[in-house]
C-alpha cells in the first residue's frame, strides 16, 4: 500500500492477532464437556418421562379391563341369535295359499301376524292346467305354513313342496282336514262346514309357531266364527 513502510506490515499483523488472542481469552467459555447435559434437560426430562410411564400404564389397565370383560359382552350376542334363528320368533309367519279364498280366511285368522301368498286369484284359472312360476317356487320355499285343497285339484303345491324340502314347514291339506280323498268332489270350499274347520286348525297351527299371541289368534277365531254364525 502507498504511504505504509513495507517493513510494518509484519508488525501490525502479529499485534492484531496477539489482541485478539487475549480478547478471546477473557470471553466466558460457552462449551460443556461432553457426557454432562445441561441442568434444564434433565429437569425437562423428568415430567416427561413420568407422563410416559402413566399413559403406559393406563393402556395396560385398560387392555386387562377389555380382555377381563369379553366373555361376559359375548354371551347376550350368541343368545339374540338363537332367539332370531327361531321360526316362533320370526314375524310375520309366512302363509302360502294355494287358492285366494284360503288365502282371505288365512288373512282373517292370522291378521298382522302372518304375511299370506295366494298362487291362485283368478277363479277363470284352471287349477290341473296351471304352470307354477319361479315366484310360486320361491313362496313355496320360503313359507311356513303351506294351505292346498287336496284331493289332486292344486296337484302343482306338492311337486313344489317336493322340490323344496322344509321339515319345520306345516302343510294344511283341506282335503284331509275334512276327510275327502281323490275322486271325491274337489270343491270342497263350497261346504259350510269346510271353511271353520280349516280356522281353527290354522289357529292351532298359529299357537304352535307363536305362542305368545295366543290369545290374539284365539279373539280372531272367536271374530271368525261369529261372522259365519251371522251368514
């Protein structure tokens, strides 16, 4: 540099940095041997620590709590289901009537009770000439309680009750229920003593299913009677 004797700039050079050796000297030293942590981290750490080991152990006592207490929810479970499974717990009980006026009468005994199919609901329809359908089938199946007249008039319900076996299923044969076999006049409907008799056997058969409205199929039955005394 101009005006600076070359000669001191040596000097300037080791005054400085002897300066700013003692100037660092006298700085209070920041750093911390290692393996001593801070006092505030250990102070820090300790709540921590306790609240891990809480919420630790509050899990714990809550998985034994649910494990102590899972056979005793389990029980009211397989119980509803046996009670479901039930065909005398199961509402409405599915009635299948061959033709419609055993269908009415099943209406008039079952009431809100039952829920009733009729296959045949056109007089005009020829019972021996009629083809059942898929849906036919499937009411069949499904149903409970079966009502045919018998005798080979709806010979169709008991190929349909063959293909689909039920051993808990009730069939109501009104041509046995009133003593008629085949040959016999098939209208058997046209009896006055036909249609009380078929009553009070689907009452009964009513009670058997459910028998905690036994009093509700019995004030029914009581209802029909009357009104056929009437007519």
């Amino acid at each position: 540099m101009r005006g600076v004797p070359a000669v001191k700039a040596p000097f300037f050079c080791a005054g400085y940095c002897e300066w700013l050796s003692l100037r660092r000297s006298d700085r209070p030293s920041t750093h911390r041997p290692i393996g001593r942590p801070a006092a505030r981290s250990r102070r820090l750490s300790r709540p921590v620590s306790r609240l891990f080991l809480a919420v630790w152990l509050g899990a714990l006592l809550l998985a034994l709590a649910s494990a102590a207490c899972a056979p005793a929810n389990s029980a009211p479970t397989s119980t509803a289901t046996a009670v479901t499974s039930s065909d005398a717990a199961t509402l409405p009980i599915r009635i299948v009537a061959a033709e419609n006026f055993y269908g009415d009468l099943a209406s008039q005994i079952g009431g809100n009770r039952v829920a009733v199919v009729s296959i045949l609901k056109d007089p005009n329809v020829d019972p021996h000439e009629y083809e059942s359908s898929v849906d036919d089938a499937r009411a069949i199946a499904d149903a409970r309680v079966v009502i045919e007249n018998g005798a080979g008039y709806d010979a169709f319900v008991d190929k349909l009750l063959s293909a689909s076996p039920r051993p808990r299923r009730i069939v109501i044969d009104v041509s046995q229920l009133t003593g008629h076999s085949a040959g016999d006049n098939p209208h058997f409907w046209y009896d006055p003593t036909t249609m009380p008799r078929v009553a009070r056997r689907l009452s009964e058969v009513l009670i058997q299913i459910d028998p905690a409205d036994r009093g509700y199929f019995s004030q029914r039955l009581q209802a029909f009677d009357a009104s056929e005394k009437v007519l």
